[in-house]
C-alpha cells in the first residue's frame, strides 16, 4: 500500500486518527455541557453577561445566546469556550442558535 502524505510530510491515517482524537475531546454530553456554560456564565459575568443576574441559572435554552455573547464579548477565551460548549456529542452536527 503506498503511503500518502499530508501537510508537512505527515500521515493521513495520522491525520484522521488526531482529527478524531480532537473533535472527541471537543464532545460534551448535554449535561457536561450545561455545566460548562455556567461555569462559564459565572467566568465571564462582568465582561459578558453584566445585565444578567449574577445568580442566574442557565438553562439548555440558554445556551446559544450564552455562547454568542462569549463569541462577540470573551475575547479569544470566550471564544474557544463557546466552540467547545456547542459542540454536540456523537452526530458532529451543533446546537442551533444564533452564533
């Protein structure tokens, strides 16, 4: 079998074995994911969210705007987190919102 190269001389089957092991890492089951929005909800209040109740508890329905507002407000953090908690677990598909 010959062997076939990607971007800077390594595998593809190296390649796709990473790419998976990366998008697996991102996958967050539904309540992992609740919990890392409000955690990020509490992180980013006073950059993010300061008109919110700083108690406010976030809710599944909640968590697009949540991730739009750390995409537009959080800087590079806000905005690696929210990739993070849209990622939707087993399907690759993302939560719908808008982001």
């Amino acid at each position: 079998m010959a062997s076939t190269t990607g971007p800077r001389g390594s595998s593809l089957t190296c390649m796709k074995v990473l790419s998976k092991l990366a998008k697996d890492a991102l996958e967050l089951p539904p309540a992992q994911r609740l919990a890392l929005a409000q955690q990020a909800f509490e992180r980013f209040h006073s950059r993010c969210f300061w008109f919110m109740r700083r108690d406010a508890q976030i809710t599944e329905q909640e968590v697009p705007y949540i991730c739009e507002r750390l995409r537009a407000d959080g800087g590079r953090p806000g905005f690696l987190l929210a990739a993070q908690i849209l990622a939707s677990p087993q399907d690759g598909t993302r939560i719908e919102g808008k982001v």
